[in-house]
C-alpha cells in the first residue's frame, strides 16, 4: 500500500535508488544494537550529519535530526502557514512594518533545567544572523535585536521585510533557540528547548536523542510543525545507512522502524511486505543545479547560458526517477494556485538543443576548460542526473568531468569556488519564495550577485502587500532564467519506508518523529 503524503504546501529532497550493498549491511551494527532500550526507534538516514549545529549547516539531514532538539520562535502549519512555536502567539509589527514585538511563552525549559528568556533567543538569533546564508541577507536590513523584559523580543529593521517570520520558521539553517551559555563556535554542548534532548553520538553509527521529561508543549493540536508535540518514543536513533539498497532491506528486515530517501523501485517491494509500507510524498521538492558564477568557465553568462539550452531536463529526469509519476516538468518555480506562479522565462526551460549552445560557446570562446560536476552518490538521483546531464553537454561541446564525492565531502566542497563548476542538490517547496534556493540570498554556494539580481528582488522584498509581490515574483524568476546562477530541473516526489510497528507518522518535508508511537 502506498500512501499520498498530506503535507500539502512543501515537498522537499529526497533520494531514491540504491547501489547493490552487502546485504550484511542491512543489519544493525552490534553495538548499534546492544546499546538500544526497549523503546528505541531505529531512523535510517541517508548518510553521517555534517554537523549536528543547525546554524552551521544548510543540509537537511542536521535540520531532520536536530528540529527535535531545537525548536524556533515560529514554524509552518500544513498549509504552509506561519505560526507562533516559542513565541506566545503572532507577533505586533508596527505599522511602518519596520518593529516586530515578540512575546515568548512562559514556563517553557530548557534541556538543562531552567527557563528559556529573551536573553536567549536574542543571543540565539544574533548567532543565526551571523552565521547563516539567510541570516546574513537579512542583516543588513536588522539594525537591532534585543529583550525587552524576561520574555519580550523585538526586532527592528531599517527596511520593510515580508519574508521575516517565514525565514524565522524556515527548518533549514535554522533559527533554532538555544541556551545562551551553550553557545559557542563549534557548539560542544546542544542545549535546546525540544521534546527530545541530545544523548550522544558515534560518528558513522548513529546519533542517539532521549525524551526530554521536562518538555512545555503548545496546547493546539499537532498541524505540521506546528502545535502540539509529544515524545511517545523514549530514544530516537538516527543511523547513517548510506546505501540506499541497505536501507530497503533494512526496513523491509525490520531492523529499521524508518527508512528516508528511497529508489522508487523499492515501491514494489515494499508494497508486498507486511514489516513495512511506502510512504510516498508526491510532489514533495526539486532538484537544482546551481553555477559558479565566481570563478572557472561558468562565471562567463554565456557559458551559463549555453549550460541551460543545452539540457534536457525530461530525460535528465527519467534518469534520476525512473518513472514519471515520480517526476513533473515544472518551468515556473511555483505552481498554478500559488500568488507566485509565473511563466516568466519559460521559454528557456529544458530547450535541449545542442546546436544553439555550440554556438554561445563559440561566441564566449569557450576554450574547453573543464566542467567540473559535483555530485553524490548518496542522493543516487543526483548521481543519475549528473550521468546524464554529462552526456548532453558533451553533445554540446562541453569538456565534462564528474567528480563523484560523498554527500559531506560535497556540502564541504561546494564552499569553495576552486572546486567545482555545477552541482547537483535539491530542496523543499516552501510557500515564500524566499527560503529557496539559497542562492536567492547572499553568500551561498555559487556567489550570485548581479544588478540586476538585487534590483528585481530589492523590489520584491519591499513590498509587504501579498497581492502586489506576486506580479514581482514574476520579475525574479526571469531574472534568473537571464543569468542562470542554477538550473531548476523540475519536480519530483519522496519514498520513504515506514515500519507497521510505527504509528501515528505524518509524511513532512523534513521527518519528524514527535506525536510518533511504537507498537
């Protein structure tokens, strides 16, 4: 049995298909397994966690883990709302829109025993905006935040910012609330408000978090991220189990009560088994391929132009999800319903034709200098697509190289423009443009920064009517197409295998496992 995820506003990224593993590998570590207590879920995850600070990282796989340790101010309904978390309900925004007063909720603790404050959300947050892609947008346009009492925030901005609470409620590189003596570049201590609380971790074993007793739920009932959260599961145990064949047997074993990011050919598989069924989220992300617009052959827009009319994102697709019922092409960013669908560009998505980009080439005096293609195996979609993608720039004219790396390796490399040219990632729909893809910021990986970038979105973002910015929308999305700082592939949907012993899982874009039981 397969069933339709009911997160309806976000799809995000997910893996599929798998390398034959040894089957041994579809078995818990022994020390993986003698060190579990009775209640102890077993989640397989695509791979080890770059770091376990959600400020340090952008990659989903820390934000999964540690959403259950941390928790923010705001986070997003299952409509794609925003809705209050730590805070005590929606915030005051003056009516310049340039204040936001924040009441936080009362009586609610941290993992070491006191009460959280405002001193630590202001502490947390002016963490958040130095550190992160997001945050450090945003920056420039923050001239303060500060407590005002023991449980009042306010933020005050020099210029008018919509997207301010939805990126304060974004799970990805988050603005996670943490102790305010906790805080420290690395974090060495993890000390959040969550339902769950940081046990240990064995670097390629597992990451343990045990119930936090002391946990002050919201009293709404669970919507999303949103509401009430409950840790019915005493240990959550997240196993890195890069193979993806391993972890479809792993769940279909019952060794693992959860399996993420699986190849779509495991649907069959798991429709016959009775240990554990597929959850299939559908349309659930996209996957993207940002460029190097500071350094190597892609800073030359010619060059990036010639990249985007040389692809055939149908069969790049097919590639990377075997079956088109896992995969939509999508030109526009967002779709129909949505105040931000536009057309715009459209006539540049997947034009495949390899004649026109010979030419732009010729035109760039593009001089064969390497593509550098970085990519995973891990997301093995990611890795299809590359193979492909290779081909059809090849039959343009480019000289192409792979460069095949572990999923850590890659979120490590691509900070560097020495590095790589294109690589191959994915993300979550969110329902503001701004969360993604990060290269919509500053200062993410591909170093996108042109005039015409900042004007279309300076215009966007200094409109607070909701009415008025999608028409704006439109301007950015052909900005993007003009300048090809990424290539957006399209659509596609998320597999993942769920033990019959779990009950009470709500596909999400990013797994949570609150309000989750085990028989």
């Amino acid at each position: 049995m397969t069933d339709s995820g009911s997160f309806g506003w976000a799809p995000t990224r997910r893996g599929f298909h798998a390398g034959m593993g040894a089957m041994a590998a579809t078995l818990l570590a022994p020390e993986v397994a003698s060190a579990q207590g009775a209640q102890s879920a077993n989640l397989a995850m695509v791979g080890e966690p770059q770091s376990l600070d959600p400020m340090a990282s952008t990659a989903d796989l820390v934000s999964i883990i540690m959403q259950h340790v941390y928790e923010p101010l705001f986070t997003f309904d299952a409509d794609g709302a925003v809705k209050p978390m730590l805070a005590a309900e929606m915030p005051k925004i003056a009516a310049d829109g340039k204040l936001y007063t924040i009441e936080l909720r009362k009586g609610v603790k941290l993992h070491n025993g006191r009460d959280l404050d405002a001193d630590d959300v202001v502490a947390s947050l002016k963490r958040w905006v130095e550190m992160t892609p997001r945050g450090k947008a945003l920056a420039k346009s923050i001239t303060s935040i500060a407590a005002k009492g023991p449980s009042t925030v306010e933020i005050a901005l020099g210029d008018l910012q919509p997207a301010l609470l939805a990126h304060l409620a974004l799970p990805s590189g988050y603005a996670g609330i943490m102790a305010k003596e906790s805080i420290a570049n690395p974090l060495v201590e993890f000390v959040g408000t969550g339902p769950y609380k940081f046990r240990e971790r064995k670097p390629d074993q597992f990451v343990v978090l045990t119930k936090f007793d002391g946990y002050v739920s919201r009293s709404e009932p669970a919507n999303g991220y949103a509401g009430k959260k409950e840790a019915k599961i005493a240990e959550l145990r997240f196993i890195p189990a890069p193979n993806a064949n391993t972890r479809v047997e792993g769940v279909v074993a019952g060794q693992y009560h959860f399996a993420d990011q699986l190849p779509v050919e495991a649907n069959k598989k798991l429709a016959a088994s009775s240990a554990a069924k597929a959850v299939l989220t559908m349309p659930y992300g996209f996957p993207y391929f940002p460029t190097n617009t500071k350094q190597g052959p892609m800073a030359d827009l010619k060059v990036r132009q010639a990249f985007q009319m040389a692809l055939d994102e149908e069969e790049i697709l097919l590639a990377g999800f075997g079956d088109p019922k896992f995969f939509a092409l999508a030109p526009s960013h967002f779709p129909k319903g949505s105040p931000f669908y536009s057309d715009a560009g459209a006539d540049r998505y997947s034009k495949a034709d390899a004649a026109g980009a010979k030419k732009l080439l010729a035109e760039a005096k593009y001089d064969g200098a390497p593509i550098r293609i970085l990519n995973s195996k891990q997301y093995d979609f990611h890795h299809r697509m590359a193979l492909v993608m290779a081909e059809q720039l090849k039959t343009a004219g480019f000289n192409v190289t792979l460069d095949v790396v572990d999923w850590a390796t890659l979120v490590q490399r691509r900070g560097d423009p020495a590095l790589w040219d294109v690589y191959i990632t994915h993300s979550a729909f969110f329902p503001e443009p701004m969360l993604s893809p990060p290269q919509l910021g500053d200062g993410a990986p591909g170093w996108w920064k042109t005039l015409a970038k900042d004007a279309a979105l300076a215009a966007f973002n200094g409109e607070p009517d909701p009415a008025k910015r999608g028409p704006l929308w439109a301007k950015v999305q052909q900005v993007v197409y003009d300048e090809v700082p990424y290539i957006r592939a399209g659509n596609f949907g998320s597999l993942a295998g769920v033990s019959s012993k779990m009950k009470g899982y709500t596909p999400m874009p990013f797994p949570a496992f609150w309000n989750v039981e085990l028989n």
